[in-house]
C-alpha cells in the first residue's frame, strides 16, 4: 500500500514541475532554517560550559517582593557583603557580560568588547584568560 502512494505521488510530481520545484524548494528551506535555528540554541543556550563542572553553577539575582527591578544585578557593597558571609558556596564571583565598545589605540579605532567580573572569576571558573593577566585582588 505504502509503494503504491509513493508511485502516486512521483507520477504527480512529475506531471508538474512547477509544483515539484515549489515542494522541493521549500522543503530545502524549511530544513534549513530548521538546522541553522538549532545551530544557534544548542551552541548557546544547550551545550554546558567549557569549565570543570558546569552543573554546579548558580546565577543569583536580586528581585524586589512587588516585581519592580524584574532580575536587577547586584551592587558592588552587595556582592562584597555576599562574599564576607557566604558559606554555601565553594566561591563567589560576580560578572557581566558587558558590552561593545568603541576604542581607539595609537591612533586607530576598534571595536571591541568590554566586560567586568570580580578578581575571583577565574579562580571560581577554574580556567584561565586566553589573552592578558590574571586578575589579583587587592
């Protein structure tokens, strides 16, 4: 039954190239779309973190009791009162992913981005930078 609705619908197809065309051209794209979108989700926001257990990170945030900042990020004296009196945790760092910026450089202008974190990232990350210092704390 199967290879008789399969004969069916090539006889058809093939009657009409036009209609074969348009099926095979949105197929095509709609595969396509399909596998870029989920390109783009599992490389951010499904595959894990290049760092030594990533299940075992925490994002806390800061949310007033009638909703009003929705998820602010915490101050700076928040964080430092965080750090003297957390015992939950292994480490604490803070971090934003910050922004593209505009920098000039000698004289030439880039664009680059520009973000901060505490002295502890790297420590709390286990992993060091690819380009620059390590953070110390002062």
């Amino acid at each position: 039954m199967l290879l008789h609705d399969f004969r069916f619908a090539f006889r058809v197809l093939g009657k009409n190239p036009g209609l074969t065309a348009v099926v095979l051209l949105s197929l095509a794209l709609g595969i396509g779309a399909n596998t870029a979108i989920f390109s783009l989700l599992n490389a951010l926001l499904l595959r894990l973190l290049p760092v030594p257990h990533p299940e075992q990170l925490v994002a806390l945030h800061t949310t007033i009791a009638d909703n009003v900042n929705n998820d602010e990020d915490f101050t700076w004296p928040m964080f430092d009162e965080l750090s003297r009196r957390q015992d939950l945790f292994s480490d604490i760092f803070s971090w934003d992913g910050g922004s593209v910026e505009n920098f000039e450089v000698e004289g030439a202008h880039y664009a680059g981005g520009l973000g901060t974190a505490s002295a502890t990232y790297y420590q709390a990350m286990q992993t060091t930078p690819l380009l620059g210092p390590v953070y110390r704390s002062i």
